[in-house]
C-alpha cells in the first residue's frame, strides 16, 4: 500500500451550499473527518447526541458551540480543541460566513 500525500486546506469548493463532511480514515472503532463550514450552523432546535465520543480540533475560521443545559456558547477559533463526550447533546450556533472554518473531527 502506498501512502498519498494530502493537504486539509486544499480542495475545498468555492460554492459550499451545505457543511462539507468528508472521510479521511475509517476503521470499524475510529473516524476521521475534514468538516468545512462557511456560515453554516445547526437547524432550528436540531441537537448531535451521538453514540460515541467525539474530538475536535479547530484548524482555521470561528465557530460557536452550544452544549445542553448550558446558557452560554463556547467560541472556537484556530487551535482551539474539544473532546465532546457520547451523548452530551451539542450543535453549531454558527461559523463564520466570510472565511472557510476547517474542522478535524475523530470519533471514537
């Protein structure tokens, strides 16, 4: 098996009408995810309550995360990371509109 190298930032649409989800690696108890948002948010009173564990790392942009039963938001930028524990019901409040916000999720 050769390894082909790859660059998070590149190939990213210039129209993005929807969040852009891709799989980078999967095996049957990990995967990794590039996330690209550009404005983009979770639906009106639409929570994430996933099954597993979920790490994420900021890598470029903003964003606003919301958890349940929480009244303020955490801000992400570049850098920031979180590890969001399984079921702890979250969703994106919003990213920034003007620049991409690149995401690198893993679950597990």
């Amino acid at each position: 098996m050769k390894a082909s190298l790859k660059n998070i930032f590149e190939n990213i649409p210039v129209d993005i009408p929807e969040e852009l989800v891709e799989i980078i690696s999967e095996t049957d108890k990990i995967r990794i995810e590039r996330i690209v948002s550009r404005g983009h948010s979770s639906p009106p009173d639409f929570w994430y309550d996933q099954a597993g564990n979920e790490y994420i790392i900021l890598l470029k942009g903003k964003a606003g995360l919301a958890f349940e039963n929480r009244a303020d938001f955490v801000v992400m930028g570049p850098g920031d990371y979180l590890n969001i524990p399984a079921h702890l019901r979250h969703r994106v409040e919003w990213t920034d509109p003007e620049e991409d916000t690149v995401w690198l999720a893993i679950h597990y």
